[in-house]
C-alpha cells in the first residue's frame, strides 16, 4: 500500500526505544526468562495449539530456545495462507489506487488497515483476490475474485488502524464461495507472543503474489495495542496477518519506523530516497509495527459486540488453545484425528470451521481444474492439560516449567 509521511511519522514517534539494542539483548535470551510465572502458563497454554502430541517443540522453544519446529509446520502454514488475499484499492473512476493485503477473521469478514480501507465507498469499489499465488511447480494460480459488501458490515478504528468489512458470499460468476478459504481465529488472549519470539507473515507486498517472511520478524516489544518486530531482512505488508510459531494470529501488520539518511530522507532497499507516497515495499525499516489481535477483538465487543456478525467472532475469539483445538478438515485432517489417541473428539457439522480451499490438479497438459470442496465439518480434540511453573531464584535463568498431557 502507498504509505504517507505522516502514517511514518506516527510510527517514528511511538517508538521511543533503539530496535536494534532490544534485539540484539533478546536474542540472547529465551522468551520464558522475560516472562512472569501467570504470563508463561498462558502463554504455554497458548502454544498447546499444535497439538497434543507435538506440543513438546512448542514449550522446548520457549524454555531453552530451541529453533525446532514439526513438519506440520509447513502444512499449517499452508492452510493459514488459503485465507489470506490480496486487496486491490480503486478509486471512483474504477482505477488501481494502492495494493495491501487483508485476511479473513469469519466466515464472511475481512480485517486490513484503516489506511488501506478508510470508509465504506473506498471498500464499495475495491476487490480482494484470493489464490493470487505460484503453485508447487512454479505457475500463477487462477485468483478467485470478490467484491466487498459494507452494506452487510464495515467497522473502522483509525487509532488502531484496523478495518474489518463483510466480503460478498460468491465470486461475480457464483463458482466460488469465499467460505471455501477459511478464516483465521483471531484470540483475545493478551499472551499468544511473548518478546523474544520470532514471527510470521503472509502477505502480498507490492500487490506481488503471496509471499512469506518465514520467522524473520522477532517481537521485541509490546503493549497493551502495539507489537514492536524487528528484522535484518523481512519487509511487511499493509494488513497481513502477524502469526507466532503455532500459526496464531497475534497482530494484524500496519506500518513501520523507517530509516532515514542524514537529511532526513527515507531511505529505500536500493539505497534511493523513498518519496511520499510510494510503494511501502521499497522501504528500510528500523522496525515493524503491528496492532495486537486482542486490542482489535475489545475494541469490536465494545463497539458491535450484538451485530451478528461480530458475535460469530467473538464466539470464536473465546476459547483458550489448551481447552479446545480445532482442526480443518482437509489435507492431514485424518492424520490428526487418528493421532488424539484417548483424547475426546467430538463432531461438529452444525459449526462450520476454517477449510482449506480446493488445491489444483494437472492435466498433464500445463492445464488444471479444481479438486472438489471439502466439506464444512470440524473436529474438536480436548486436552486435558497441567502446567506447573516454578519462579527463578534471581540468576536471570528460565524458570522450570512441568507441562501433563495426560
């Protein structure tokens, strides 16, 4: 999205602190060393979402560090991108004004910036692509087209610069239902990342197709609306969602402080002087800037929490990881509902969940078409959980942490 000076300037002025030194001193320690006892269980708890019997990697990262991840790591990853779409902004006169990327929150909502979607005729003339990406091989996917419907819903907050608008059920041509990407649960939980974690986004700069910053972002600040990342290499994208290691939406990304030369100028990747108004893409930051999901689900309950719409939301922001884990039913679906063992699984077909669009076969000839839907259906895996957490004694060491899945 084109940036302004003054959208910058915002930034540069909250951040009151060095990026670099905080991310230098962090990379020295693990998360669980910052984080106060009450913080750690929740935030262990928060992690748990991987899953019963891979969560062992999950408290090993925060405990000691460690950089391991599980194979389903990419395939999570893969299931999260499906929601996530490339918006186009146009102006009155049907002409390309900015790109940005948004990503679904419900089945029907899509949350992007205020400063990519300001008011409801803005989001009236603007279209989101979604599968605007290169498959396995290497080839551009066919995107699936959708307007946006403010009439349905349109909520804006320029504090926290967040927009969320309704998204029109099908495509112009009605083949495709926009249910079919899923959605990413956005938590109201306070603690799903806790400094000194890496982060991910998915996102489309430039209006380029999906790319991802694979953990390149570290969290090294955060307060009760903003997330402060920094990186050696990762730009951002206007409105793409900020996850942590278990695929968690924490943050939605918004802007940056940029570097400056000596006079003042922003400078671009190139090594130019950026100029207002320019694609964000080009631009070195000092450090990102997200607004944090829960501050983003307050500020929803507060001010439509009895539109349906927000309700359906909401209802979904409540449940804590550890008390239930919801799994798409798609790719690896059967894997991990063969692998809960002794835990409850209880199906859900009145409820849909997040899906994974239909992926695309070849025909051999360079062509392809679309595999069927899978169908709506969600299963809900139960753990039964105890995590005991010992305080330190004041060395700066990690404090222990017993995690029962029994």
């Amino acid at each position: 999205m084109k940036l302004t000076e003054a959208l910058m300037r915002r930034a540069e002025e909250a951040l009151t602190f060095d990026p670099r030194e905080e991310r230098r001193a962090l990379l020295d320690r693990t998360a669980v060393a910052i984080a106060d006892a009450p913080t750690l269980r929740r935030r262990i708890a928060q992690a748990l979402g991987e899953g019963a019997d891979a969560a062992q990697l999950a408290v090993d990262r925060l405990v000691t560090g460690s950089d391991q991840l599980n194979v389903s790591y990419l395939e999570r990853g893969m299931i999260a991108a499906d929601a996530v779409a490339h918006v186009e902004v146009r102006n009155g006169e049907s002409e390309v004004i900015g790109s940005a990327t948004g990503f679904m929150v419900s089945p029907c909502l899509l949350l992007t910036n205020h400063h990519v979607l300001p008011t409801e005729d803005d989001a009236a003339q603007s279209w989101v692509y979604f599968r605007h990406e290169f498959d396995a091989v290497g080839r551009a996917l066919e995107s699936c087209v959708f307007a946006l419907d403010p009439s349905a819903f349109f909520f804006t907050d320029a504090d926290l610069d967040f927009t969320v608008v309704a998204v029109a059920p099908e495509t112009p041509d009605r083949r495709q239902r926009v249910a079919r990407f899923g959605w990413l649960r956005l938590s109201g939980s306070a603690d799903t990342v806790l400094p000194g974690e890496w982060l991910t986004m998915i996102h489309h700069p430039g209006g380029s197709p999906k790319q991802v910053a694979l953990r390149q972002n570290l969290l090294i600040r955060r307060s009760d609306a903003d997330l402060w990342y920094a990186t050696e290499t990762a730009p951002g994208s206007s409105g793409a969602p900020v996850f942590n290691d278990s695929w968690q939406v924490t943050g939605i990304h918004r802007t940056g402080a940029p570097a400056r030369d000596r006079a003042g100028q922003v400078l671009t990747v190139d090594g130019q002087q950026w100029v207002d108004g320019s694609d964000e893409a080009r631009v070195v930051w000092r450090a990102g800037l997200g607004t944090r999901a829960c501050a983003i689900v307050q500020r929803l309950a507060a001010a439509n929490g009895e539109h349906p719409l927000i309700a359906e939301l909401l209802d979904e922001s409540d449940p804590d990881a550890s008390d239930a884990i919801v799994v798409p039913l798609g790719a690896g679906a059967a894997r991990v509902a063969s692998a809960v063992g002794t835990a409850s699984v209880e199906h859900a077909s009145d409820a849909p969940r997040p899906i994974p669009f239909p992926r695309v076969a070849s025909d051999g000839n360079g062509g392809g078409s679309y595999e069927p839907a899978p169908t709506t259906e969600a299963v809900t895996v139960t753990v039964p959980l105890r995590i005991t957490v010992r305080a330190g004694n004041g060395s700066g060491r990690a404090p222990a942490v017993g995690v029962n899945l029994s």
